[in-house]
C-alpha cells in the first residue's frame, strides 16, 4: 500500500538526474586565479580580497595556495566557535534537514526557544520581547523604527559611532565618509561628542540651541565603540546616560551588535561592571557573534513599553528568525556555556593584552579592549603595515585606524596561540622606516 505522506526517497530521485555544480572545489584554482575572477565578478565595495579562503577550523583558515592563518579577527567578531565547529555544523545540519525555513505566519519551536534564552542572558524583565533580524543593520533599523514610534523626532548617537549602512543605521553613524554620498538620511539624529558628560548634560538640561528635551525620543550608543578603534566609554558616563534618559523618557538603545554574545566576557558588554554599570537599557541590538557564523540579528525590548513600540504590520522580514539560523545561535549559545567560554575569554583576553603590554617593542604603545575585544595602540602611524606583515607570516589582524590593530579572535583562542602572535609582534621591525618599504 502506498503512503502518500511519505518522503520520497532521495537515492531514487537524485540518481538519475545529472550532478549539480554545488560545491566549488577549492583545489580548481590558484590564490591569484580566485582574485581574479572575483575583481570581474564582485561589486567593488571591498576592495580586492587580502586572501581567498577556502576552509577552516578552529581558529585557523586556509587560503587557496595551502597557507594557514591564524584568525585573530573572526569574520569581524562573528566566528564565536571559530571555523567548522562540529557541534554548530551539527545543529545547522540537523535543522535544515527537519525544518529549513517557514514564513512569519508560522512560528518554529526553534526560534521560540532562542527567544526565550535570549530574554534570559539579556536579564530582561517580564514583558520583554525579541525580533529577529539577518544581520547588525537591519537589528538597529528595527531599533530606529521602534524609536520613531514614541511620536518624538530627535534622536541621539555619539561621534565615533558604527551602527551599519542601510540609511537608518546610517544616520545613526556619525562618519562623514560613510553618510554623504547618500544624503539625505532619515532625519532627527544628533551627535554628541564622545564620552563627553558636559554636552551630555547640556543636551538633557535643554541648553542647545533650547530644544525641547520631551522630544527626544532615544540614544544609541555602543558600550565600547568597535570600528572607532575598541574605544570604551569612560566609567559613569552609561550610568549617566540612563539616568538621564529615564528621568526624559528616552529609550536607551545599546548597540551591542560587536559586544554582545561573549565577545567581551560576559554576554553583554554592560554587564561588565566597569563598562555598564548595572544599567538596564530599553533596547539592545544583536548579530555578529550571535549565530557563531550564520547571519542573524536580534532586538531585545526590555519591558512592556519597548517591547510593544511595534505592533502587527509595522514591521517584518522574510528571514528573520529563520529555524536555521535560530538553531546556529541556540548552539552557539549552548557551547559558549558547556565550555565555560566566559571565563575563557576573559582569561585569554587579559593574558593577550598584558603579553602585548609586556612586549617592549618600540613601535607598540599599549593594549585596550575587554575579554577579545582587543586594540594594540601603536606609536606611529603603521597599522597596514603592520596588518600585511602579519598576514604574511599567517595571522589575520585588522587595521581598524592608521595607529591600532584590532583583534577580535574566536572565544576559543588558547594561550599557546597567543604566545604565537605576540612572537610575531616582537619580532616586528623596529622604525615605521623599516617597516613600511616592504609594503610598497
Ligand atoms: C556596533 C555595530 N553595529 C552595527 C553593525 C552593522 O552590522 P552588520 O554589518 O551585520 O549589518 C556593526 C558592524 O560592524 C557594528 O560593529
């Protein structure tokens, strides 16, 4: 008797179909052939690529000549497990073999589940919510949306911001290089200069330009600013902040889109006492490290009013909070604590900033960051060069501004790879003279 709810069977199905061209073989070109093909084929927003990656694991990645690299940068904050993690690839694996995507008229268990661990490490209070988004930007454009909905048009971010590059977010980052070519931007952002409590004050007493502080709707802010080159805000200025926001009836929105997940040692940045302070924000911005590698963002609302700035139809997306990526980020999540990797990261984090601090070489000035949020301050102005330097003996850093190196690692990086760098960077030519030339 036939059944008709039964699956197919795919041996019987696929067998006599051609093979379809799914996998690219890595071994079908050389470095230089991929990086060719990819300048004809790929928008130039990027720039040529440094390297074509064709595999990883742990913290390591192989380029398409066979070259390892350690990888101090993790996809920018993303690769949380590092690469291949056979747990991660297990659970992405697994659900898109059950259930890979439905739209938004269903709910999966998946992605309530994710929900509700997120609430959980967010220590949000009773009636908070979540929304799922793909990626760091769209997480903070539902975070813009939710603030225009208080009915107030001014809203505040701090120079040096990142915040992504749809328009939203893009009117929330103060870069002048970033925003201009596609002005005009959504209106009503404001900056205040960075860490600064007396404009921080003038702004909340109504003292510029007399503006009406009731018409301040929100304030974004970064707890450590990443792209601005791992800047963390002095101690007391978050404090400050949300008690002024609280007393005006503004949402204070922490974009924790690089801070957020472990990166610094705790799951989020202000819960570092030294960063946050015990502050409860209204709203917190998710993504990066969030899936260990596969896209997805999130919008936490604390509480009953943030949680319900958005009401049916007011907001949506195809993929947010797709099962796949709602089951990467459970596993990711699920590891972080079965391996203790908190603590491993604060740990790791320290050990790597005193080795750097300990180095003594002439051209580096001091480490900064939390947990593996790291920035080594040189004393001249040669981070690119310092970044080819390294990428050519295997490790993967980022020039985040002329005068500092940014790391930030898989939360797996171990002592033993550390010690690796920190050769490399003792080894480093001593004058920017000697170093530069072999960069030309
Ligand atoms: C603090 C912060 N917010 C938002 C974004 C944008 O995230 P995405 O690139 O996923 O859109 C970034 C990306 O670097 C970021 O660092």
């Amino acid at each position: 008797m036939s059944d008709q709810n039964a699956a197919p069977s795919a041996a019987v199905d696929t067998a006599a179909q051609p093979a379809a061209q799914t996998v690219v073989q890595p071994a079908a070109g050389s470095a230089a052939e991929w990086t060719q093909r990819y300048t004809g084929a790929v928008m130039d927003t990027f720039g040529p690529p440094q390297r074509v990656l064709v595999r990883g694991e742990g913290a390591y990645v192989w380029d398409a000549d066979g070259k390892r690299y350690l990888d101090l940068l993790a996809g920018i904050a993303v690769n949380a497990l590092g690469h291949a993690h056979p747990t991660l690839t297990a659970a992405i694996s697994a659900q898109l073999g059950t259930l890979g995507h439905v739209s938004n008229f269903f709910g999966t268990p998946t992605q309530i589940a994710l929900a509700e661990r997120l609430l959980e490490l967010s220590r949000a209070p009773q009636g908070s919510r979540v929304f799922f988004t793909n990626s760091g930007t769209e997480a903070n454009e539902a975070a813009f949306k939710m603030a225009r909905r208080t009915g107030r048009p001014r809203i505040l971010a701090l120079e040096g911001s990142f915040h992504g590059r749809t328009m939203g977010a893009l009117a929330l980052t103060s870069k002048a290089a970033y925003r201009e070519p596609f002005e005009p931007l959504p209106g009503g952002v404001e900056f205040l200069p960075f860490g600064d409590l007396d404009a921080l004050e003038a702004v909340f007493a109504g003292a510029v330009d007399g503006a009406a502080t009731s018409d301040i709707a929100a304030f974004f802010i970064e707890p450590i600013q990443g792209e601005a080159g791992v800047r963390s805000l002095p101690a007391g200025y978050l404090a400050r902040v949300r008690e002024l926001t609280r007393a005006h009836g503004t949402l204070l929105i922490l974009d924790e889109v690089q801070t957020g997940m472990g990166r610094t040692g705790a799951w989020m940045a202000h819960h570092l006492p030294q960063i946050g302070g015990g502050v409860v924000p209204d709203v917190v911005t998710l993504a990066k490290g969030l899936g260990g590698g596969f896209p997805i963002g999130a919008v936490v609302a604390y509480g009953d009013r943030a949680a319900t700035l958005l009401g049916r139809g007011q907001h949506g997306t195809t993929f947010g909070g797709n099962p796949v990526a709602a089951a990467a980020a459970l596993a990711t999540i699920g590891v972080i604590e079965r391996d203790g990797l908190l603590a491993s990261v604060r740990e790791t984090g320290s050990y790597l900033r005193e080795q750097v601090d300990a180095v003594g070489h002439p051209l580096i000035a001091a480490a900064r960051g939390e947990g593996l949020l790291i920035a080594i301050e040189l004393t001249a102005p040669v981070a690119p060069a310092v970044a080819t330097r390294a990428l050519e003996a295997g490790f993967i850093v980022n020039p985040v501004n002329p005068t500092a190196i940014r790391l930030a690692p898989p939360l797996i990086l171990t002592r033993d790879q550390v010690d690796d760098f920190v050769a490399f960077l003792a080894d480093l030519p001593t004058t920017a003279a000697d170093l530069t030339p072999a960069e030309a």
